[in-house]
C-alpha cells in the first residue's frame, strides 16, 4: 500500500481501489505475478497480472465505483494502459475492476472490438442450455 501511495497520484480513492483490487487477485483469486503500474498521466493506478503462471499479463484498471467513465475516457485508458498484444491481430483489451465501499470488486473485460468468447469449461452448462431450448420449444 504505502509503494501505490509514493505513486504520482493523487486520488486517495483511487490508490485504495487499486490496494482492494490488488489484494482480491493475489490472496482472493490465487493470480500470479501482480505488479502495480503508476498511470500518471491517467492519474490510475493499474495492475498488471497473470490468472495462471502459463498466461500473459492482464492489465486491471481499479476504479471507484463513484467514479463516472465517459467513452472518451475509456478509450484513452484502452489506448495509455493496455499492454501491446502478442497476437497483431488481438485487440487492446483491459479488464475494469469497479470497487464498491464495502471492497466488493466487479470485474469488466473491455475490448476495442467485437471478441469471439471462449466456449465453456464446462459441457454439463452446455448441455443444460441446450435442454431448456429444447424444452421450450415443447411447452410453446
């Protein structure tokens, strides 16, 4: 906490999102490698991280839940905190972590572009999405 608050930012709220978010990923989520990136000229504080050790870095931006993000805003922090992708054809993508008074933390990817998502971990899920379609047609 005390290296976030000798960062070049100012908000105070914005620091203690960033420390809730930063303590949710390393002991709430077992995230590897998190490192905490001064955005100075964003006045962010933003995390860089892994889900597994395999995995490349993520960039988190903690935010305030009383904190109002524009589309402007959002696209300058797309374009000054993502991290350059492996992959030229991946879009910038950063994850926004919204920070409510009691540390509950909501997290938000946000790409510049449209993203195919993964399919599901898990086939059980798929297949009772598949039944309740089937299901519906039935009873109509």
């Amino acid at each position: 906490f005390t290296e976030m608050m000798s960062l070049d930012i100012s908000d105070s709220a914005q620091i203690y999102a960033a420390f809730v978010v930063y303590l949710d990923l390393l002991e709430g989520r077992n995230w590897h490698e998190v490192k905490h990136v001064g955005v100075a000229e964003l006045q962010l504080v933003c995390l860089h991280a892994r889900e597994r050790e395999q995995d490349g870095f993520q960039v988190m931006v903690p935010v305030p839940v009383h904190i109002l993000l524009s589309h402007e805003r959002l696209r300058e922090i797309m374009k000054k905190a993502s991290l350059p992708p492996d992959d030229p054809d991946t879009p910038l993508s950063v994850t926004l972590a919204i920070v409510e008074s009691d540390s509950t933390v909501v997290y938000y990817k946000v790409t510049d572009g449209f993203v195919i998502p993964d399919p599901p971990d898990d086939t059980e899920d798929v297949d009772n999405k598949q039944w309740r379609k089937k299901r519906k047609k039935l009873f109509k």
